[in-house]
C-alpha cells in the first residue's frame, strides 16, 4: 500500500491534479471564448477558496493552542472627540504583550505595560482627532499565544444645555435608590445574587431602583426639587451593599437597580422636567470582593492590603477621642481633619486612608 503524507497543502496538490488533468475540453467550450473560460474562473476561485480555508486552519490552530485570554477591559467603551489618549486596563491571564495593534489607522498604541505576572496589562491608546465612530478590534500577541478584544467607539451626545454644574440656587434632593421606590419588581433578586433581597432585614437590599425614581419625578419637582443627587449605582459585590460604595465593577450599573439604559431613561427624562442628576462616583476604594483587592493591578495600587491597611481609627487609641478602652467610639473619624491639635500623621489616615476597616483604598 502506497503511504500517503497528510499536510496543510494535500488537498491542494490534489485539486492541483485533479484541475490540470482536464485539458480534453468539450467541443461546445472550444467554439464558445466566454464558455472556455468558465473551467479556468472555476478553477481561480477554487485555488483561493483552498488557500483562504488554509489560513482560516492556521489561524484558528494558533487561537486553539493560545493560553492568552482577556477577561475584561476597562473601560469597555470610549467616545470619539472626548480625549486625545486613553489608557485601558485589560484582565486576564498571559498578558505579557510583546506588540499590540487595532485595525483603525487612527487609533495608534503608545505603550502597553504588563503588570501582575500577566494578569494585566495597561493599553495607552493615542485617538486620531478625524477618527470616525465604529468598533475597533485590537489584536496582542504575547509569548503564549494571541488573541484580540474589541473597543467600541461612540459620537458624542450633544453638550449644549447640559453639564450645567451646580448653583446656590439648586435644590439638591439624596436619594439612595434601593431605598426610595420599586419601579420594576424583576430586578429585586438578580440571578446573580440570590438571597439578596428582603425587606425583614435592615441591611438587605429592598427593591428600590431607578425607574422607581423616573416614575416619580413629578413628585419630587413638585417638592421643589431642582437636583437629583443619587448613591452610587455602580455594580456591588455583597447582598448588604445596597448603599452602594463597595463597587466590584466601576463601569456597569448595580443590577438591583436595573441597568445602563434605565439610567439613561432617568436621566432623559429628569431633564426634560429641567432636573439635573448629580452623579456620585467613589473613586478612591472599591469594595473587598472586587478582583483588586486579592490582586492588585499594581503593587502600590492601594494604601497596604486587605489584612493591613490605613483606615481613620487605625492610630487612635481607644481613649484619645473617645470612651474608654472595650467601648465603642463615639467621635466623629472626619474629627482629626478640622482639630487644630491633630498631628499630620493622623490626618494621613483619612487623606490616604479610608473610614472603613475592611478594604484598602
């Protein structure tokens, strides 16, 4: 029995000799110029389609074998005409790039910094000022392999009229949206955080979200309300952290309160009634179930760690402000900021620090 030798090109050869094997043309193709060239077009777009379908094996034998893997991208989107550059924060694993690329012309890598053992990697991105909108798909190689993410890049709303700011004349009205009004009963218990909602316990989540709070935007201008200053809706880890400061992801929308484009809808809608909506954002610590926290972008990318960290009592005695030692403190954290006797080192520990004792900030 003959052996026969499997490779990426024996299709090909044997198409070769397959095609060039017919050389006897029918009759009908001889007299006919245009009939005569339908075998040899064939043949062209054959040969292409095989070649084509080779690159499309390599290429997804490459992928296959690649241990390089992007998990998430900060932030997932940007906007043409914003910033001139952006910095991205890719996660993942084997992110140790030795070159990354996007597709669009205008969009030019400057640096692209691995931190972590390759867990993640920072994309500083120069933007074309005649880049136009769309999604641009950028492409890494590292040692372990490749693989791609994509960067969607949006047109800007129109500003006039908006991002007004704020005046003496406003009137700001503190809603913490769990706790004002459910407007849409199907996010009370989001699939992933089971258990989170009830209404018996005091630091449970309890059903408000923001279409609670777009549905009864008439009342509140009727109060006179001129401002909407919200708590943070960014996405929280724990089912007691319906306030919502102890974010896990800094750019999606707590599910408990419904979702991106409900915000939007808020936001529509509270200025077509002429109110503002004041945006909270906590940028200077995250929760203790955010990715960080166990592994930190960068070494100094919090003040300490989840086990040692600055917090505002951390050098206080029991007895310096408050009751004594065993008893709960009574005094104010923010107390040492306008106490005119207050050492630096103990103001350091809110400048630097944070006023809770479970993360680092």
């Amino acid at each position: 029995m003959q052996n026969r030798k499997c490779g990426p090109h024996t299709g090909i050869r044997r198409f070769f000799s397959y095609a060039l094997a017919v050389t006897n043309l029918p009759a009908s193709l001889q007299n006919n110029p245009q009939k005569r060239s339908l075998p040899r077009s064939i043949f062209v777009v054959l040969v292409c389609l095989s070649c084509r379908s080779g690159a499309a094996r390599k290429a997804a034998a490459e992928c296959s074998a690649s241990t390089v893997k992007i998990t998430k991208v900060e932030p997932p989107n940007w906007w043409v005409g914003f910033t001139p550059e952006l910095m991205l924060l890719l996660s993942g694993q084997e992110l140790e790039a030795t070159k990354v690329s996007c597709n669009l012309p205008t969009l030019r890598v400057l640096r692209t910094p691995a931190s972590a053992g390759g867990n993640y990697l920072f994309v500083w991105l120069r933007i074309g000022a005649d880049t136009k909108p769309g999604t641009s798909v950028c492409r890494l190689w590292a040692p372990q392999g490749t693989t791609s993410f994509e960067l969607p890049l949006s047109p800007r709303a129109p500003t006039l009229g908006k991002f007004q700011g704020l005046s003496p004349d406003d009137v700001i009205y503190l809603i913490m949206p769990d706790r004002f009004a459910n407007g849409d009963p199907t996010n009370d218990q989001p699939a992933e955080a089971p258990g989170s909602h009830d209404r018996s316990k005091p630091r449970a989540y309890h059903g408000g979200d923001l279409h609670g709070i777009q549905i009864h935007l008439a009342y509140l201008k009727e109060l006179g309300v001129t401002t909407l200053w919200l708590t943070p809706l960014v996405k929280n880890g724990a089912a007691q952290d319906y306030r919502g400061s102890d974010a896990v992801d800094l750019y999606a929308v707590d599910p408990h309160l419904g979702s991106l484009k409900d915000y939007q809808d808020l936001v529509a809608a509270a200025h077509k009634e002429k109110v503002k909506i004041f945006f909270d954002a906590v940028p200077n610590y995250v929760g203790p179930l955010n990715p960080w926290v166990t592994n930190p972008p960068l070494p100094d990318w919090f003040h300490g760690t989840k086990q040692h960290h600055l917090d505002s009592f951390s050098p206080l005695k029991g007895t310096f402000y408050g009751k004594p030692g065993g008893q709960a403190a009574a005094n104010d954290p923010f107390e040492s900021l306008v106490d005119p006797h207050a050492p630096a080192w103990m103001k350091q520990n809110l400048t630097d620090g944070g006023f809770s004792e479970f993360c680092p900030t």
